[in-house]
C-alpha cells in the first residue's frame, strides 16, 4: 500500500490544490493520510468535506500543536507496512505521480531498499535544482551524495518498516527538526534509489514556510539543528560542506545560549 502523508497547520488555503491533486491522479489506489497538528482555522470542516465528497481514501488524525516532525512522527506510527510518499500541506503532485511511484516500487522489487526519491518541479514545470545530463541519473546513493548533484529538495518516500524505527526526537521548547537527520538514517538502514529524471512532486515555497524562513527557523529551534548539523559533518562528502556544517554548529550553539 501506497501512503501519502500530509502533515498541516493552519493550510486551509492550501490544501484544495493539494487535494485536487490526489483526487484526479490516474492511480488512486493509495490513501491520504492526514495529521492536523492542532490547526486554528478551518481545516477540519474541510478536510471533514473531502472526506464526505472523495473516491479516495482519506486518514484525518488530529493532534495538539508539536511542529511538523511531531505531526510526522503521529502519522508514521499509525501505518503498519507498505510505503509513505511525505507531500506537504502547500504542495501537490504531478498527475501519473503515484502510476509513476508503483512502477518505481515493481521495478525495484528484487531489491530491499529502504526508500525511493523522485525529483521537485515547480508549479511552472521547471526542476528544483540543478537539471543537466549530471542530475538526470538513475542510481542508488546516499542523501549527500545526492544533496551534491541535485542541489535542490527532492521528494522521498520510504518503506513504512524501516521509517518506524527512525522518529524525529522530540525537543521541549521547539518544534522543528530538520527532516535529513532522519532521511540519512533511514537511508543507511537500506538504501535510497533515486530517479533523478524523474518529477512526481509540484511546489512552490511560501512566505512563512520552512523553507522559505530558514534564517528565523534556525533561531527558534537551535537545538534541532545542532543535532542534524553534528550528525551531518561525518556525511557530507568533501571539506567544504563538512566546513559550512561545523559554522551551523556554531550559530547553533550561539542561538540556544541566548534562548538560555
């Protein structure tokens, strides 16, 4: 079984698209698994909506307000097999992407890897990161590696077997952990195949969102960085990187002093 995971806060505006997305998909054999991490808006009338006018299956769970990784952990403990595709609240998938996900799944059957990474285009169609003969690969690699020749966020999923056991840590006082600290686990559990020819995934990154406010989400949760930059010296593939990790380090350890 196929799971898309949606982890939401306050994304009423958002999540139609998302859904129309899931709903129009050529391969609707999956389930849409939704954790509401203690939304304020209107959410939950419009999920409840989707649920009542839908031919996919919809999962919505409904926690008190942890952060994203906290919403994530909620969803992965409730699946027991198969594998989760994580899409979040302000993104969408491209048309064939699950038809194109079982056919990853079938074509990679005779080997356990742990997960499966597709490629992110935005909503015009343009690739995030770096889209050449280089990046257009086939091939099975670890997240740095592929962090390397990709240059840009990538769409993972994962066996629901090997991601149970690998759980954001949960920190008092913050609510965000890079999602890479457990990618890189999960990835040296079993390995990652990635098709880098391969965009399953639309998004675009929004005022206010993780990505678009790293800066400031650094500064809120120094402790949840520090302990992804810490694990990430060793992974990072040459010295320069390893360089920019051990400077994270630091601003990490600055941040969480003046918090103190």
């Amino acid at each position: 079984m196929i799971t898309v995971l949606t982890a939401t806060y306050n994304r009423a505006h958002t999540l139609t698209r998302l859904y129309e997305s899931l709903s129009t998909q050529a391969d609707t054999d999956f389930i849409w698994l939704i954790v509401d991490d203690g939304s304020s808006d209107e959410t939950a009338q419009l999920i409840e909506s989707f649920i009542a006018s839908s031919a996919i299956n919809i999962v919505y769970l409904r926690k008190a307000n942890g952060g994203k990784h906290s919403a994530l952990n909620t969803g992965v403990e409730s699946l027991s097999d198969g594998w989760v595709l994580i899409v979040d609240s302000d993104d969408a998938l491209a048309p064939h992407a699950i038809a194109n996900i079982r056919s990853a799944i079938c074509e990679q059957s005779s080997r356990n890897y742990a997960g499966l990474c597709f490629r992110k285009a935005f909503f015009d169609g343009k690739v995030v990161g770096r889209d050449d003969a280089l990046s257009r690969v086939r091939k099975e690699m670890l997240p740095a590696k592929a962090g390397e020749i990709f240059r840009g966020d990538l769409a993972y999923m994962f066996r629901v077997k090997v991601i149970k056991k690998y759980l954001f840590p949960i920190i008092p006082g913050e609510n965000f952990v890079p999602e890479l600290y457990i990618w890189n686990k999960v990835a040296e559990d079993g390995g990652v195949f990635y098709y880098g020819d391969l965009a399953i995934y639309c998004c675009e990154y929004l005022e206010g969102g993780y990505s678009a406010g790293f800066e400031s989400n650094l500064r809120r949760n120094p402790l949840g960085f520090l302990i992804f930059y810490v694990s990430q010296i060793r992974r990072e593939p040459t010295w320069l990187r390893k360089l920019k990790c051990i400077i994270r380090v630091g601003q990490c350890l600055v941040f969480a002093s003046r918090r103190s």
